[in-house]
C-alpha cells in the first residue's frame, strides 16, 4: 500500500514535469520559430545603452509608440540605413515615437558588433537615440527578428505596446534619394492618424542575426 | 508502471524536438572582413552579368529538361562563403548529368570591383555567376518564394517537374541529398 502511494507520487511528479516541459517548449517554439505577428503585445524589457545606462520601453513617459530597430555596426545593409534611422529617430521622437536601436548580434560570433564596437560606432555616427545591446541574445527571438536591419512598429496602448507594423525601412537600400516608397514612415504616419498601415508588413535581404 | 513509461517517452521527445529546433536555425551572417566602401567607382567592366529581377527572373523558370541549383549569396555574408565549395562540388560533379549551378550575387554595387570580382577570381570559382542588382526587394523576394523571409544564404533547386527553396545553408551531403530528389 505504501509501495503504492510512492509510485502514485512520483507519477504525479513527472505529469507535473511533463505538463511544465510541455507548457515552457510550446512557449518557447512559438517564439524562437515565429516571433511576434502584427496585432500581438511586445513584451519590454531591460537593456544597457550604449552610455552605460539601462532603458526600457516603460521609461518613455510621453511616447505614443516606439520603432524598435535590430540593427548591428557590421552589416552593409545596417551600415547602408544608418543615416536613415537617425533622420527617422529626428522626425518622430517630437511625434511621441522614438527609435530604440537594438544590436542582437554575439560578440564572441561577430567581434565587430561588441559593446565597445557599439559605443564608437554610435560616437562616430553621432547616433540621438538609445543603442542597445542583446546581451545574452534574449530580446531578439522574443520578436522573431532575423535580419539586420529589422524594424518592429509599437503602439503604445493602454493594454501594452501593440505590433503595428513589421519589416523594412523602404524599398530602396541602395540610395535613399531614389525611394518610392517610405515604408516606416507610412506605417508610422497612419499610427498616428488612426489609419489602417498598408502594407503592414515587408521582406528584404538583410544579415541574419548571429 | 506504463504510464510512468509513456510519461518518460513523452519527456525525451519533448527533449528531442526542443534540441531539433536549435539545430534548425541558420542564418545569414557577415563576414568579419569590415567593408571597404569606395565612392565614385564606376561600373563598367564588371565581369559578370548584372540582372534586375525582370531581367534575371527567366533563370528561375527555365523549361530545358535540365536541373537547376541557383544559389544566393555575397561575399560579406560568412555562411554562403563556407558553402560556397559544396556548390563548387556540384558543379564539377554534376556538369555532365544536365545539371546547372548558378551563383545569384547579392553584392552591392560598390562591392562588385572591390570584392566579387577578386572573391571569384581567387577561389577560381567554375560555376556561373551573376550578378542580381534590384533594390526593390519586397516585390521581388515573394517572387522567387513565398516562403522566402529575405536571409542568405538561400537556394532555389528546380526542373520542370518539381522545385524547392531553402533559406538555409548546406553541407555537401545535404545539397547532394536535396539535388538527388531531382535527378533521380
């Protein structure tokens, strides 16, 4: 009878196990396989800036959104949008929404995209916004960024801050002067205006993240 | 006793397929060469053809009877680099049995001079490259695969019956198992 309650025990235990290995693995699937889709909540979280100092979403008091971009120093097309994220940071941050630029890059896999590297590269660059830095790479398959540059609208809501829009900067890497179209502007400025983004979401070839 | 045994069955398949999703994720990355970019040089004398999609996009549909491997890559892009010899591999091997290897370079412009040419020129790269020069990538990436999210290296393997892509690298014997579905 004891012999029995034991086993009983013990299969009770590994249910429990089962059911939490299985309820952490889908989690886990879900996010290291597909990331966030328009219309889900991003989750915040706590990063160091390139000035020493940790950010988060929630410090933003006044923001009505963010536009999160995973970008690194070393990928060309990273390097090619530079200056187009700065001038985005510039035109929106008055709106209420502004760039935090996130390298999810490991450093022992990419020494070019170290927190040292970050610092000169947005010294040199003369970066106006938080540049953060993955570390330990927990913030990026949240997202389900694959590529450099890749950027993630919010909304702030009530509720949490809301995937408004998914993908690239616009439709031309190569030369800013010869874009048709403004993707994240577009989708930023229908956000504030309370329109439908068209297109909510965009492919192009970028770095995979390493 | 069952139920504790289908319970640990359970766990180690869990286990297994956690550990399969790890393997499963390749990417595209940088090589860690830092980029020379140079203003003002001029286009002139590439060695390879330049495509924009309209142009380059009959190379995916080519009805010859022959097998098509078409492979995109850049020289800053580490992944493709080390992949690069298996295709070199096919190529040799498989010229004979009507199968083609074509090398899509993602190479900027102001790269083309200064590393592509040079790249294939010191690797003495065998198969064809070209070059695909279309900064309009969200209209054309869903053209070459729907399922394709725009990471390199990528491979589009096709014949008139059948074709697959793969936004993923490849061992030697990968790429052989994947083309042997093809011609055979």
């Amino acid at each position: 009878m004891k012999k029995r309650r034991i086993l009983g025990g013990s299969a009770l235990l590994l249910i429990f196990v089962a059911a939490f290995a299985m309820g952490f693995k889908v989690e886990t699937e879900h996010n290291l396989d597909k990331g966030y889709q328009v219309g889900d909540k991003a989750a915040d979280f706590s990063l160091k800036n390139v000035d020493g100092a940790m950010v988060s979403l929630s410090d933003f008091d006044g923001a009505r959104g963010f536009l999160v971009i995973f970008t690194c120093n070393t990928c060309p097309y990273a390097q090619a949008y530079e200056d187009r994220i700065i001038a985005l940071d510039a035109k929106y941050k008055p709106q209420g929404v502004p760039v935090i630029a996130i390298n999810p890059n490991d450093p022992s896999v990419k020494p070019g995209d170290g927190f040292a590297k970050m610092k000169e590269r947005a010294a040199e660059k003369g970066f106006i916004f938080p540049y953060l830095f993955d570390e330990g790479q927990k913030v990026y398959p949240k997202y389900g960024a694959t590529r450099t540059p890749h950027v993630f609208l919010l909304e702030k809501t009530a509720t949490g801050n809301m995937v408004k829009y998914i993908g690239a900067i616009d439709d031309n890497y190569q030369d800013a002067s010869q874009v048709d179209e403004t993707f994240v502007e577009n989708a930023v400025d229908a956000m504030l205006a309370g329109n439908e983004i068209n297109p909510k979401t965009t492919k192009a070839i970028g770095c995979g993240i390493k | 006793m069952n139920k504790l045994l289908t319970l640990g069955l359970m766990i180690s398949i869990i286990m297994g397929c956690a550990e399969e999703k790890k393997q499963k994720k390749v990417e595209a990355e940088t090589a860690d060469n830092e980029l020379v970019v140079q203003k003002d040089n001029t286009n002139t004398d590439v060695a390879f053809p330049i495509y924009d999609f309209d142009g380059f996009e009959p190379m995916l549909h080519k009805d010859d009877g022959k097998t098509y491997v078409v492979n995109f890559w850049a020289t800053w892009c580490k992944p493709c680099i080390e992949e690069m010899p298996h295709f070199e591999r096919i190529h040799s091997e498989q010229k004979n049995n009507n199968v083609e290897v074509i090398l899509v370079s993602l190479d900027m412009p102001n790269m083309w001079k200064t590393r592509l040419e040079p790249f294939v020129e010191n690797k003495n790269i065998q198969a064809e490259v070209v070059i695909l020069d279309d900064p309009k990538q969200n209209d054309w990436i869903p053209k070459v695969s729907e399922e394709w999210g725009g990471g390199i290296p990528a491979t589009l393997i096709y014949n008139k019956d059948k074709r697959t892509f793969y936004e993923r690298g490849f061992t030697y014997e990968e790429l052989n198992n994947e083309l042997y579905k093809f011609i055979n």
